[in-house]
C-alpha cells in the first residue's frame, strides 16, 4: 500500500475513534457526569482573572467570532485560487468550513445544553454543547495546516504553521470558558465533533474521490 493511502486510511480510522470518544463525551454530558471536570477546568482557567487577561480573551473570542471567520476565510479562498490555483483546494476549504457549521448547529439542536449562568463575563445566546468558536477554530486551522503543509518549504516554516494554528484553536476555545460561557467539555466536545468532521472530510475528497491521483490533481 503507497504511503499515501496508508496515511489517508489511518485518518479514516482516526476519524471512527474520534466519534467513539465524542460518543462518551456526549453521553456524559447529557447525564451531566460531566460536573467535577468542568468546575476543576473552569475554576483554573477563571482563577486567572485580570484586567489585562479579559481583554486577551476577549479578542480571541472576537477573533473565533463567526464575522472574522468569514474575512479570514475569503482571504484564504482568495490566495489558494489566485497565488496558488488550486480551485479543488478551496472547495474542500469550504465543505469543510460549512459542514462544520451546519454539524454545530444540529448537535446543537440534538443535546440543547444550556449555557453557563455563573461568572459571565460577556453575554451570549444560544446552547452550549458544542462550542461553535470552538470548531469553528478547529476545522479552519486544522484544513488550514493540511492545504498549506505541502507549499511551505522549510521544517522551521511547517512547525511554525502548526504550533500557530494550535496556539490559536487552545486560546479561543479557553477564551470560552475564560468568558464563563462555555464548559470544558463544550471545548471539548468541539475538538471532537471538528476533528471527526475534518478527517472524514480529507478522507472522501482524497481517497474516495480520487483527488491527488494524477498530474495537477493534489489536494
């Protein structure tokens, strides 16, 4: 088996565990088992509490936020199809950037967990399981890194990509909970649903769909 196949088969894989452990967490949740973790986590993260951490929080929040996710996705859709041309490379962008918003909402819709109603710092609508920041940040920087790996020549380059985009998904999923309306496990949660979402994502457009075989056809 080509070692591309054999990388795209264990994120196939990958991608079953991840929805076996994002099964637990849900499961938990909804029996709220969920209590000792999320006090512990939240008590930590908002024990920190200053003026000059609020406003970092805030902007990564501001920076999660689904107005900035759009600017920055236009930038992104505008440089991969006319710096690079790869026309496939935005189309798995998109599907999945909007199939990971469209399986918020609906797990959204499925657990209806409420929000937090302690300690908020700022106000917000909606339910609680999973955050939407949360996998917003995820699948944008997780297909970001997989679509851009292969155009950065230097380790130091790929490593800084990476350690970038992990600094940005941590932060703005803490922010969250910093912000008092999200619980750890909402985070959690998120990390799961988006990375189930972007492996199965990489999987189909690549494996399944052929793309990558043949001259001018990588994704």
């Amino acid at each position: 088996m080509p070692a591309s196949s054999s990388r795209l088969t264990r994120a196939f894989f990958a991608s079953l565990l991840l929805a076996a452990v994002f099964s637990g967490v849900a499961l938990l949740v909804g029996h709220n088992r969920f209590h000792r973790f999320d006090t512990a986590i939240t008590s930590a993260i908002q024990g920190l509490e200053s003026p000059g951490w609020t406003k970092v929080m805030k902007g990564f929040t501001w920076i999660g936020s689904g107005e900035v996710v759009v600017v920055l996705a236009v930038l992104v859709v505008l440089f991969l199809y006319f710096v690079l041309g790869h026309r496939r490379e935005v189309l798995l962008f998109l599907w999945t950037l909007g199939g990971s918003s469209l399986l918020n909402i609906g797990l959204k819709l499925l657990f209806q967990r409420d929000r937090p109603n302690l300690h908020r710092l700022i106000e917000e609508t909606g339910y609680s399981f999973p955050s939407g920041h949360s996998m917003a940040a995820f699948s944008f920087y997780g297909i970001l890194v997989y679509l851009l790996w292969r155009h950065i020549a230097s380790t130091w380059g790929k490593m800084v990509l990476v350690l970038v985009s992990v600094v940005f998904i941590l932060s703005i999923g803490g922010s969250r909970v910093y912000l008092g309306v999200h619980y750890p496990s909402d985070i959690l949660g998120a990390y799961l649903a988006s990375g189930i979402w972007l492996l199965l994502s990489i999987w189909w457009f690549v494996h399944r769909l052929g793309w990558g075989k043949g001259r001018g056809r990588r994704v």
